[in-house]
C-alpha cells in the first residue's frame, strides 16, 4: 500500500508544471483537439493568470489562431500589399525572441485569426499542414514582454489539430527556445527524495 501511495505521489509531482532557469513548461494531460463542423473557439492562457493570451479556431475547412490584445506570433510575411501571413511551425531548437532568425516576423491581431490550415478545393499549402511542431509567441504580462511556445499538431488532409503543452520563458525579454524541456527543479527532486527515504525508513521498520 505504501509503495502504491510513493508511485502517485511521484506521479503527481512529475506532472506539474517544471521550472529551471525562468521557463514554465505545461504539458497537457490530454491535449486539446481542435476540431468541429461549426466553429468553436478555443482560449489558452499560457501563463494561468485568468486572461486568454490566444484564442483558436477550428471549423469545416479551416484552423487558426489570433492574439489577444497585443500579443503576438511568428510569421511568414505575406508580400505587400497584403498584411499578415501563415503560422511558422517552428522546429525544435529554434531561439524565439525579439529578433527572428530569416524572413520571420512578429504579427499579431485580435480580430482575425492567423492561418495554421484551409482545407478548400484546390488545398492551399499552408507551411503547417502535416507538421508536429511549435509556434512561437510573445505575450505580456504586467506590461512586459515574455516569449514561448505552442506544440501543435496540424493535420494534413483535413481540419484536425491537437494542442500539446506550451511553455514560456518568466523573465521579462528573454528568448526561450522551442522545445526545450527543462529538468526537475531542485524543489521536485527533494519532495521526491524525501518520500522516498520515508517510505524505506518505514518499510526497514517493518521487516525488523
């Protein structure tokens, strides 16, 4: 019975939220399918704090994403005169911060929706289509500017998508990058360890 209460308790702990060095990582425990015939919204408040930070959109023939307020994502510029552009799915490894690596950019708009799939005939080859992969954000928090990540997965053929986790980096302007998963902070491990060395204290006990 002991041994059952050491394995959910470690479970527990391994499922909150990691932090080292500044980034929050939350990884859902089931992720959120973005799918639906009529087109229903999804909220994501990155850092918990009551307010939607993205909004997400899924219906017959289309998946989208658009900032609230004035937050922003990375995109592929559109050429002028048009204004916006098609989500990047961001690799691993990729840095998200002020300045883009290439021909990104940062954009944003609370009023339209940001392209991730349009599924219509013929299909439009939005970059991503078939992709597991990040986008990259920059949100605000108290009026200062934190960057992170959304795992997406974005179906290829049909509008189907699922939102893994995200995470981001607390201190104010400084780049996170895409992907990275940080260890157990020190606090975990010593909440770990500690049940550990009760649960062998008691069990020596009982063998005496």
């Amino acid at each position: 019975m002991r041994c059952l209460c050491l394995y959910v308790v470690c479970a527990w702990l391994s499922s909150l939220p990691t932090a080292r060095a500044g980034i929050i990582v939350n990884w859902l425990y089931e992720p959120i399918v973005l799918s639906s015939f009529l087109p229903e919204y999804y909220e994501i408040d990155l850092n918990d704090d009551g307010f939607a930070d993205f909004t997400f959109v899924a219906d017959l023939s289309f998946l989208g994403s658009r900032s609230e307020g004035n937050n922003q994502y990375v995109i592929y510029p559109s050429p002028p005169p048009n204004i916006g552009g098609p989500i990047v799915p961001l690799n691993e490894g990729f840095e998200i911060g002020l300045e883009l690596a290439g021909s990104l950019a940062w954009f944003g708009t609370n009023t339209d929706f940001g392209t991730l799939g349009l599924y219509l005939t013929p299909p439009s080859s939005d970059p991503f289509k078939g992709q597991n992969a990040f986008m990259g954000v920059q949100f605000y928090v108290d009026d200062a500017v934190h960057y992170g990540w959304i795992n997406l997965w974005i179906h290829e053929d049909g509008p189907i998508g699922r939102i893994y986790g995200w995470a981001y980096e607390s201190n104010p302007d400084t780049p996170i990058i895409a992907g990275a998963i940080p260890e157990p902070n020190t606090l975990l491990l010593l909440l770990a360890g500690g049940i550990g060395l009760l649960f062998l204290k008691s069990r020596s006990r009982n063998t005496r």
